[in-house]
C-alpha cells in the first residue's frame, strides 16, 4: 500500500491511494470461498431483522447467510471482493476485514437484504434502541476475513469472463416510488474459471433491493440471492458472489408485477415463490451471458481508495449516533462531517481498461449511474451543477459497474438538483418525497463525485 495525500484536500482528509499495476505479462490468477455468517438464534438472539421497521425479531432461518469473497491477482498484490448477506457493514466493520487480510486489499460490500440481522443498529426493539449485538457483528467481521483469506489462498490460475445484460424485461423488476422513474437495470458479470476448466467463481453486479420477501416476514433469509447463488452456481459452479448497485429511490421489486414461468401468472407478492422467480431469472440470464462471452486478457489490475468527509445535516443521524444506535460506529466528526471511503477499480490490458467499478459507500441515486437528473419546481437547490453520471460519462471501459454499499453504508446519496427537504415539494406533491431522511445530506452526491473523477482520472 502506497499512503499519498492530495493537494487541495486537506490535512483532515488524508487520502489513502492503493495501486496495483502488474507486469506487462503478469499471470492472471483467481480464487473463491464462503463462510456461513447466519447467527445462531440462541446465542445471538433476540436476533432483530433490518431494513423496514422495529422489533422485527426473527422466529427461524429459511436459509444460509454468507459472505462469498472472489480474489484475483494480476502479478502483484491480490484484490478481494467480497459480497455480505447484510443490510449494510460500516467502516469500522470493514476495517476489521481488512485487518484480517494481511496477503491482500479487500472490498466488502453489503447486499443490502432486508430479511438479514441488523447490523447497523436501526431496526431494534423500538424506536431510539439500538438493534446491534455486537458479538454477531464480530463474527460476521470474523468471518468475512475467513472467507477472504481463503480466497487468496485457494488462487490458481484462471481464465477471466466478462459479459452484461441490458434486457428491456429487466425494467419490469424495478418499482420506483419518485420521479425520475429511472432505473440502472443493466446486469454486469465477472465470472473466473480455472485454465484446466474447473470453475472458481462468479460476481454478478446489479442495482436491486434484495426486499422481495417484504416487510412481515420473520425468517432470516438472502431474499431474492437465496435463490440467486444457487442457481447461478448450479448452471457455471464454484463461488456465486453479488454485489449492489445504484439501489437508491427505492429500486426495489415490492410493487413489481413478475410472472411466474410455471404458472403463467403474476408470482404472489411478499412470498419466496416471488423471491425465487426473480433471483433464478436474473441468475440464468447472467449465465447465459457468461456462456456466450470469449475470455478477456487482463495483465493489470488498479484499486484506489480516497477518505471523504461530507457534512452532515441529517439531525437524525446525529441524534442515533449520540443515542449510541451504532454502538460506536459511524461517529461524527468535530467539524459536523462524517468520514466515508470512496473507491475505484480498474482491470486492464497494458492502458486499454476492460472493467471499471465505482465503489461508492452507500445508496446512490440509478440517475447519478446512468444519467437522467431532473430540474424540478420545488427542488431546494435547483441552481447545483448536476453531477456527471457515473457509468455514462466518467467511465470508458466495456464494461462499467458501480459497486453500492461499498466498504461503509451512509444511506441515500441524492443528486443535489433534486433535494428536497423543504416545502414546495417536487413536482408539487402533496407531501414530501421518500428519500432525504435516509441521507447524510445533500453534499453527499457532489463530494462522492468529486472524489471519483480524481481517482478515475
């Protein structure tokens, strides 16, 4: 690791810079494991499950919680990207991974399932208590940089796989509750084999909820990625790992209509079934993608990192931080900040880059992705620069992903042009939109692009 501090950022924001450039004919290698990170209801219990409201205790497990770690290498240091069966991991968990992971740089991104413990402290027995069990949180931590280490450990030399899906069924998935109706549904898929043909594993990048299943459900579950990994495991082998996008404005399946292939009718909401029909679509489509892709040659593989600070505005947060919701986690800064990494992947050959991946620490707004930001009346900053879209104008490679809930969880990262926390509301509305009470501000989106275009750059 390289540490390099950034002219114009400031002392307070030491900028610590990771880079991974590998000899011209370096050997491309790459390994996959999983741990089992689903807690025991006797020994981490009351167990409170995350992502709707209070007191959501879980009565059963209806399947496997896991951390699935795929680790590639071009020659130098390995990179790890790990994909977590949680509603979101902090910073401060996450630097617990790292520290386990001494052979490598990590990634760890949170699905984000909300049928999943929390782990963010939220969701607890009431309003104002905190839902952490510290003790799971550590084993969680523990076991992630299990499956990391083993990941590294278990590289052999691989064949690489790159493949994506932009079908117009995909926008069918999608209910999105404020405008604009804009959806990032394209389907990226990195997928490694060994060079003898035996298969090491697959990450898939997507921007949907993992909130299928709803919000009365009581049995700890992957949501819809239950039904994802086995099936894309069952159809290309080895490790399925996933990893979020740009999930922000509610880029979820809960109003979606999805048709059941055996019954020709819409699958029933808030059930498994429905959970199951869209987690075995979407994995067999990734996998038809794989099988129809030729390998791609990479000799460099690039990971660089930033630490930000946006300010926060969002008393709420505030107020849970002083109430101890996150039980130590996410401190405010003095200066009325709050710190969250910022990050960039780059797999290339020689200079032309094949893969890119924003990796972003939270619930980026599909617009701040794909583009289609909005002037509306109403807005409380309606004069802001609109931020460049990520995939669309900063990134060139084939293909470009967008990594969110990456390394840290800070909620909904909101286009500043369409912030609105203040009456009028946008477009008029009666009422105020879903969306600012879950971001840290509305500085968020201009300070985490800002940060990108330097690390792209």
């Amino acid at each position: 690791m390289r540490h390099a501090r950034f002219r114009g950022w400031g002392p307070s924001l030491a900028a610590a810079l990771l880079f991974l450039a590998a000899p011209a004919r370096a050997e491309f290698r790459a390994g996959a494991a999983r741990r089992a990170i689903t807690p025991d209801l006797k020994r981490f219990g009351p167990v409170y499950i995350a992502g709707f409201g209070q007191n959501r205790v879980a009565t059963g497990v209806h399947d496997e919680l896991a951390a699935r770690c795929l680790a590639l290498s071009a020659g130098a240091r390995p990179l790890v990207v790990c994909g977590v069966d949680s509603i979101g991991l902090y910073w401060d968990d996450v630097a617990g991974v790292r520290k386990a992971v001494v052979a490598a740089d990590v990634i760890v991104a949170a699905t984000h399932s909300h049928q999943t413990p929390d782990t963010m402290g939220l969701w607890g027995p009431s309003f104002g208590a905190s839902g952490i069990n510290d003790d799971y949180n550590r084993f969680v931590v523990e076991q992630t940089g299990a499956a990391a280490v083993e990941a590294v450990r278990g590289m052999k030399p691989a064949v690489l796989r790159l493949a994506s899906v932009n079908l117009p069924e995909l926008n069918g998935y999608f209910d999105d509750t404020r405008p604009p109706v804009v959806h990032d549904a394209e389907i990226v898929v990195l997928s490694v084999s060994a060079r003898d043909g035996g298969a090491i594993g697959t990450l898939v990048n997507w921007a949907n909820h993992p909130e299928a299943l709803g919000s009365a459900n009581t049995l700890l579950s992957a949501d819809y990625l239950a039904y994802f990994y086995a099936q894309l495991e069952r159809q290309l082998g080895g490790v399925a790992v996933f990893v979020n996008g740009a999930v922000g404005g509610m880029q979820s399946p809960l109003g979606a209509a999805i048709t059941d292939p055996a019954t020709g009718q819409p699958a029933p909401k808030n059930s498994f079934r429905f959970a199951e029909v869209l987690g075995a679509r979407v994995a067999d489509l990734a996998a038809e993608a794989v099988k129809k892709a030729g390998p791609a040659r990479i000799d460099r593989i690039e990971f660089r990192e930033r630490l930000i600070h946006i300010p926060l505005t969002n008393e709420g947060f505030r107020i849970a931080a002083q109430a101890g919701l996150f039980k130590s986690r996410k401190s405010p800064n003095d200066d009325g900040t709050m710190t969250a990494p910022v990050g960039y992947l780059r797999l290339a050959r020689g200079a032309k880059p094949l893969a890119e991946a924003a990796l972003v620490p939270g619930e980026m707004y599909p617009e701040l992705s794909v583009g289609g930001i909005q002037r509306y009346p109403g807005a409380d900053f309606p004069d802001a620069p609109l931020e460049p879209p990520l995939k669309k104008k900063m990134m060139r490679a084939p293909f470009r992903m967008l990594f969110g809930l990456a390394n840290d969880e800070i909620g909904y990262i909101i286009p500043k042009a369409e912030w609105d926390q203040k009456q009028p509301w946008l477009r008029n509305a009666s009422k105020s939109w879903y969306g600012e009470v879950n971001s840290v501000g509305p500085d968020a989106a201009p300070r985490i692009a800002e940060a990108l275009r330097s690390l792209i750059r």
